[in-house]
C-alpha cells in the first residue's frame, strides 16, 4: 500500500514522521501545492499507522474537501490514490479561510488589550471614549491588488452592546 500526501498550503512543508517498519525518525519535503508518495510496500497496519500519525498532526483525507472542511491547517492525504487537483485547491481555499478568522480573531485580541492597557492607568476613569484599532494588508512593491485584501477596523466602546457579533 502507498500514501499520497498534498500540500495545499502556500508554503513547502517538511513531514516529519515515524517509519512504521523500523520506528526511526524520516522527513519528506512537499513542496507547495504538490504531493508525495510515501509507504511501497507497506501491509495495511503500517499503513494505518502513519495515517494516525498524519490526523495527530491536522491530516485530513482528500475526500473530506467534498464536505465542509471547518477550521484546516494540515496536509491532505488518500490511500492507494493520489490526491487529485482539485481538492487541493479546496483544501487551500479552506487553509487561507482559517487563516483569516485567525487574523481577525488576533486584531480583536490586540484591539481589546490595547484599550485595557491605555484606560487601566487612571482609575476609575477612561483615557478614551473609544478606542480603534485598523488593519490594512500591505501590498508587495510592484504588486496589483486583487481585491481579497484585508482592510478593517476594529473599535472598543465600554457603552457598547457586549453580545454584538463580529463579521469574519
């Protein structure tokens, strides 16, 4: 049996793994967007054996992108096939979505302690009616923007409604 593992992130990704036939520490490289072939020759428990060690690490089967994916970070992977093209663009489309709730997730983090650090001084008394924070991404020099930049703001009001949903 064979394992075909992708890499839908945008970066090469080094897979270290235990070798079930001998238990040594191995790493293989996949780079960006690309799968490799790991596990000729291997019985169905050895097999089974490095697909554990994938899902401990985030691993997710090529067929879940058929679904919904959820929160992704990891490698995809299927057994005997390879991972075919368009589940791992999928499976990026997936990996850059979580990427962007963690980013809003962090902005709203920052946005919350920069208000508590700058109104905690003064006892009992704000600094600051309100306070923001905004987010811009940055374009490379020489780079077109595509329209998918990040661009919000974040504002923190002590007299506003606490049960209010953020957009993600």
């Amino acid at each position: 049996m064979t394992i075909f593992i992708s890499n839908p992130t945008t970066q090469n990704w080094h897979f270290h793994f235990r070798m079930p036939t001998n238990n040594l520490l191995s790493m293989i490289e996949i780079p960006h967007g690309q799968q490799r072939e790991i596990g000729h020759g291997w019985s169905p428990e050895q097999t089974e054996m490095l697909v554990k060690q994938l899902q401990k690490m985030g691993g997710r089967e090529a067929d879940d992108t058929y679904g919904h994916m959820g929160k992704f970070m990891g490698l995809l992977y299927r057994v005997d096939n390879q991972v075919e093209e368009d589940e791992i663009v999928t499976a990026n489309v997936a990996v850059n979505d979580t990427a962007g709730e963690r980013s809003v997730a962090q902005a709203t983090k920052g946005a919350l302690a920069f208000d508590r650090a700058a109104n905690s001084r003064l006892r009992g008394r704000r600094a600051a009616r309100a306070t923001e924070v905004q987010v811009e991404q940055l374009l490379a020099p020489g780079a077109r923007p595509t329209g998918n930049e990040v661009n919000f703001g974040l504002g923190v009001d002590p007299d506003g409604r606490a049960d209010a949903n953020l957009p993600a």
